[in-house]
C-alpha cells in the first residue's frame, strides 16, 4: 500500500522498504525468465533481503540478500542462476553501482 499524505501511514512501506521490495521482484523475475532457458527445474524461491541506511547524505549504504531455491539442481546450475540474476536484473543493476549489493544462492 502507498500513501502520499504528509503523515503518512504505518501499514504502508517507506521508500527505502519500496526499494528493497523492488529488488526482490526484480530477483523474482529475473529467475522466472532464466529458469526454462537454462532448463532449471525448482518448486519455490524465496527471496530475504536487509539494508542499512545512511542518514547524511540519505541513501541505501548497504544491501544484503539471500536467496533460498526449492530445486533439486546440481550447484553448477545453482551459480549459472545466480550469475544471470545479477548479469540480467534491471533493479539488481541499476543498485549495484551505488550501494555495496551483496547475496547469495543456496539451495533449500
């Protein structure tokens, strides 16, 4: 939910939540499109990330991601995912050149 009155709104994200949520689907994605082209088989994904923001000047210092597959692939095509999400992800780069972006891949 967004709100743009002043007071804003407790049940609604903040703008560096919207961010992190952002990159989440862009990982999201990013797995949906790769996965049948290098013939990826998985059940699930699940996608945590944190980051830690800098007052002054304001921006995302730092974001930390996680991201956990449902898939019984071997961990050559685990790393083959994950280079692709972080080669093709649109949020994934257009973050990475400001803020020190890091995560990881792992199977469930």
């Amino acid at each position: 939910m967004l709100d743009t009155g002043a007071a804003g709104r407790p049940d609604a994200f903040n703008p560096a939540e919207l961010l992190l949520a952002a990159l989440s689907a862009c990982i999201v994605k990013g797995i949906e499109r790769v996965a049948p082209i290098i013939k990826f088989g998985f059940h699930g994904v699940e996608v945590r990330v944190t980051g830690v923001r800098q007052d002054a000047p304001p921006k995302m210092a730092r974001i930390d991601y996680e991201i956990i597959v449902d898939t019984d692939e071997s961990d050559r095509k685990l790393e083959l995912l994950h280079e692709n999400v972080r080669k093709y992800g649109t949020v994934y780069n257009t973050v990475a050149p400001g803020t020190d972006l890091t995560g990881s891949l792992r199977r469930r």
